[in-house]
C-alpha cells in the first residue's frame, strides 16, 4: 500500500524517512536495562508471546492481523494513530520478499523464536528484543533434488505501552541487512545441460546426431514455456532448457542439475540507497550429470537406414547377444517408442516358445505333426499363411515355416502353463511377479533396462481355444520388439539374460540368467538356421548374405476382406547381433516380406 505522504528528494530519503527507527534506536541505546533471562519471567513470556504471532503470521501470510506499535516503520504509521497499520506493515513485507519468486508470493517455510530478552527503564517504560531464526525454501525440489534452504537470524524489537507488548516493526524484522529503499532479489541459473553418451563415449542427440534415436532419446525444449515448466518434474521455469520426451525426459533433473541460487539485495526503484552487502545467499548449483547409455551411433546409424524403404510405421531393435546391450533402437514413420512399448501379437513367432513348450512336453525336432489347412476348432479357423496344401510336416519344419494349424492341433499336447514357462525361460515374456528365484519379475527387468518398456505377457488361459490361440501367436499373447530380441538373444547365447541400456546411473540389482539345456538350445538354433536355409523357411530371403544368420518371419492379421492388414515381424542373430523388424498396419498382401527386407537391409551393411 502506497504512503499518503509525498516521498522525500533522493538525497532526503535515508534521514526524514527513517525517524521511528532512530527514535527507537536512540531509546534502546540511551536506557538503563537489566537482561532477564529467566523462562518462568512473566514479562519474558509475554514478549515471548508476541514475537511467536508475528513470526507465525508471517509464514502463514497473516501480518495484517498483527497489532504493532505506533514506532514501526517507516511508512506503515498514519499521523497521530496509537498504532501502525498492519496492513501497511503486511505490504511493506511484500515489496521487499516479492523478489525471491517469479508469482510475489513466497514466505518462509519456518519462523522460530529462539531467544527474547527485556530492558525495563527507570520511568517505568520498557524496551525489549527477540531474536528470530528464520528458513526460506528458494527452489522447489524433485523426488530426488535437495531444495535450496536460506536460514538467518532476525532481531525483532518490542515495545511497552501501558501493559501491552507491540512489535516495533522495521525493514530489519525482514533481514538484518535490508534497509529502506532495499528490497530482496533472488537470482537463478543453471549450468550446461549434460549430454547422453553412448557407447565408445560418443554423444547422442541432442548433442549428437540429428535425429538419431529420437524416440528413445526424446528432445529437449531449449526455452520452455510455462506449460512446459508445469509438467517439468518440479524443477524447471519458463526459460529453463528441459526434457519434454524420452530418456531426456525421464532424466531431466540429472542431466539439469540443480539450478544455482543466489539471494541479493538491491535498490527499489526510485531509490538510490547502495546495499552494505550485495549477496546475502549463495547456493551452489547441482551439478548436471551425464548418462550412459549402451546405444552404438554406428550401429543406430545402420538401423535407421535399413528401415528408409518402410512407408508404414515401423521398428528395428538390435542387442548385442553376449551382453544384452540394446545398441539400436530405430523408428520410421512414427513419433512413438514402438521399439520398447509396442505391444503386438507375434504370431508365427510365437513358435519359439511353442516348440520349446512342446519339446519339454516329449516331441522332438521330428515329430510329425499335422499341417493340413484348414483348421476348425470350436468354430475357430485356422489357417495357415502359405495355403491348405501343405503335408504332414515335422515339429521342427512347422516352426521355421510358420505351419499355424499343426501348432494349434498340438495345443493338447501342452499345458497353458508350460506355455508360459517356455516363454519366460526365452525372454519372450515376463511375468507380472516372480515365482522362483531364478526367474526374474517385471520390475528387475525394467530396473536392469533402465527405462520403461514392454516386457511381453503369456496368459495362462485353460479354455482349448484359447490356448491354441496362444500358442500360434494370435491370441491374448503380447510382445514388443525388445521382448523379442531378448528371446533370440537367449537362443543365439543358451541363456536368458536382461536387456541393458541405462548404465549410469547404474541398475539397482543384479541380473538374474537362466539357461536353457544344451539340447533346448540346440534345437531352437536349428529351428531358427533352416528358417533360412530351407526353401520353405519363413526367412529363407536372407539366404546367401554373409555370415550365418538365423531367423524367422512371421504375420498377425487384423481385419477381413480389403480392410485387412498385418502385423508383419522378422526376427534373428548373426554373430553378435540380435535383432527384431515390426512393421505395423502392413498390406495383408505383403505378409512379412517388407520386415524380411528391413532386415536383409541392416545385415548387408552391419559389420560383423
């Protein structure tokens, strides 16, 4: 609230204005007083009394509910009134702490007494004191950052009239170093944003590359909005460089850091007063830390290309199958993460954990099965991809020719539970919880990765139908193509290990692998080698490719008719990769040869 009385000359300011203040002064320097210590002193207890509501109205933003005496000021005391006006005092408060937030309206966290003391005169008046610890909280914090506390004492001065106890309020009950015509400032920075590193120490986007795993990597908003700021993880304000999406986004404050604060007191305008002291807090910065991530730029580089011929939205994971390093994850034709988060039925590729589930059950890569098409169960159809006229044909054969209705005769040759199992032994799967030890839950896969993604589900369903549906792919079973890299991971290696990608900050447990036996791995290494080398194998278009690559191809169909699209998969490892094609909302027509070439292309030009 603005004063009545027209503002002295600039040169005037620092004598007339500040009047009561001398006076109060002046008494306190010119009366005889005794110090009185004593808590049980009913005097002190007063005095007490009253410098707690002010420090309590202060923090909860009620000083104009606070009586003061006629000596406050400057400027909060009209002429010839017995007391000062507190909500006059309220507003001279405001003007000087509206400077530590960007909305006015910060207030410390905590005001506490910690010591008062009285001086009686001999005309009977009486003067007395408080001294006052007060906290501000200057940045709001994150589930991890520390906030920026300020603590400082205040001497809070009282005064007697009659039998009543009043504060004497002066810019110096704010802070001890502001005087009239000084307000506070806070001013707040951050450092360099630090940079994700890949591996070979190189950085990623977006310090690297453009554009280069973007949708893993996220981006970052060079000035945010105020939008952008709210939905920041409590941290960032408008201007602030933050994380809007991806690994960025989920790591903004390490990559931030914490900004640096520092509180000072300057001239209010129209004043020309210099402070005694320009800072009165300094908080060092939180120093932005880098993340290392196992993404191979080269390797990325690869990827992204291969996937330049794809019209619809499409994705290529690659994993280094010794270390269950994700080394690529690309993405064409889309915004989103389909890499870690799609969740699509595999379809033909199911017949991984299809055959392991059966090969546990007694069949062999020679079983003879019964691939005739079509077949109906319980008004179902099954069908397979190549047509009716397929023969008999062996366990091994119907898993690299993606043979639908000889997986789905089998169905009672297997439990829905063994199913399961098969599919968390691969990887393929994970369950919600774990039930053994050696079989790891969602949250330690998700915790070795580092970020969240889609780690597969395998139902257990006992209807008949319903399990054969699972066991061709094409029922409630879901996957992502991380789930499945990690699947042929395991095949390729003969253990199941977790996929990797956040390294530093590092993973809070331990991975937890678990081997198939020899002869499992075996034969899934078989299954997978004549996927290509036979004619009739579902990948046999990546024959003659350096190397020795082993893969599959496999559909999952939606829709009938001219409506009719699939979910088109190729999936495989040569050498030390380990890698997944998913190519979303392709023409039924085209079954899986556009995800076979995606991957014909990477393997052309990945080293080995």
């Amino acid at each position: 609230m603005a004063s009545s009385v027209p503002p002295p000359r600039a040169g005037e300011r620092g004598i007339s204005a500040a009047g009561p203040l001398l006076l109060v002064v002046v008494l306190f320097a010119s009366l005889a007083y005794v110090i009185t210590r004593n808590a049980e002193n009913p005097e002190l207890v007063r005095i007490r009394l009253v410098a707690q509501q002010y420090a309590d109205a202060w923090r909860d933003g009620s000083l104009d509910g606070v009586e003061f005496d006629r000596l406050s000021g400057p400027n909060v005391t009209d002429d010839g009134a017995d007391t000062a006006d507190a909500g006059k005092v309220a507003d001279e408060v405001n003007k000087i702490t509206r400077g530590l937030d960007a909305g006015g309206k910060l207030r410390p966290v905590e005001v506490q007494v910690s010591q008062a003391a009285n001086a009686i005169t001999r005309d009977g008046s009486a003067l007395a004191k408080a001294i006052l610890n007060v906290t501000w909280e200057l940045q709001p914090t994150g589930l991890d950052q520390k906030g920026q506390i300020w603590s400082y004492p205040v001497t809070l001065q009282e005064r007697r009239e009659g039998d009543r106890w009043r504060v004497v309020w002066t810019p110096q009950a704010v802070h001890p170093d502001i005087q009239y015509g000084l307000v506070l400032s806070k001013v707040r920075g951050l450092a360099p944003r630090a940079a994700v590193i890949g591996a070979g120490d190189t950085p990623l986007p977006p310090h690297g590359q453009p554009k280069l795993a973007q949708a893993v990597l996220g981006a970052v908003s060079p000035h945010a909005t105020d939008q952008q700021a709210q939905t920041a993880p409590l941290r960032a304000q408008r201007g602030d460089t933050v994380g809007v999406s991806g690994l960025q986004n989920e790591f903004d404050e390490r990559l931030s850091g914490g900004p640096r604060i520092e509180v000072r007191a300057v001239r209010a305008q129209g004043f020309n007063i210099a402070p005694l002291q320009t800072t009165l807090f300094y908080g060092p910065p939180e120093t932005p830390k880098p993340l290392q991530v196992t993404l191979d730029a080269r390797t990325q580089g690869w990827a992204e290309s291969a996937l330049a011929g794809v019209r619809t939205p499409a994705t290529l994971v690659v994993v280094k199958a010794t270390t269950g390093e994700l080394i690529a994850v690309a993405d064409a034709n889309t915004g989103q993460d389909l890499g870690l988060s799609a969740q699509q039925p595999p379809g033909s590729l199911m017949g991984l954990a299809s055959g392991l589930a059966l090969m546990r059950s007694g069949f062999t890569l020679n079983t003879r099965i019964d691939c005739s098409a079509p077949y109906n169960l319980q008004g179902q159809v099954f069908r397979n991809a190549q047509g009716p006229l397929i023969p008999g044909v062996t366990l091994g054969a119907a898993v690299e020719g993606g043979c639908t209705t000889g997986l789905a005769r089998s169905a009672g040759s297997t439990t829905p539970a063994q199913l399961q199992q098969a599919a968390y032994d691969l990887g393929l799967a994970t369950p919600a919880a774990g039930t053994t030890p050696d079989v790891p839950d969602v949250g330690t896969v998700g915790d070795l990765l580092g970020t969240p993604a889609f780690h597969g589900l395998t139902p257990v369903d006992a209807d008949p139908l319903h399990h054969a549906e699972n066991l061709v792919g094409e029922g409630k079973v879901l996957v992502s193509p991380l789930s499945m890299t990690r699947a042929v991971a395991t095949v390729s290696q003969g253990q199941r290990q977790a996929v990797k990608l956040v390294l530093d900050p590092p993973a809070h447990t331990q991975d937890r692998r678990e081997r198939l036996s020899p002869q499992e791995a075996a034969s899934l290494q078989d299954i997978m080698r004549k996927g290509v080398t036979e004619t009739g194998g579902s990948a046999h278009a990546l024959a003659g490719l350096p190397g020795e690559t082993h893969a599959l191809s496999g559909t999952a169909g939606y829709g009938t008719g001219q409506n009719a699209t699939r979910t088109a998969w190729c999936t495989g490892y040569r050498g030390d990769y380990a890698f997944t094609v998913l190519i979303t909302d392709s023409p039924a027509t085209q079954g899986a040869a556009g995800a076979v070439q995606a991957a014909r292309n990477f393997l052309q030009v990945a080293a080995m």
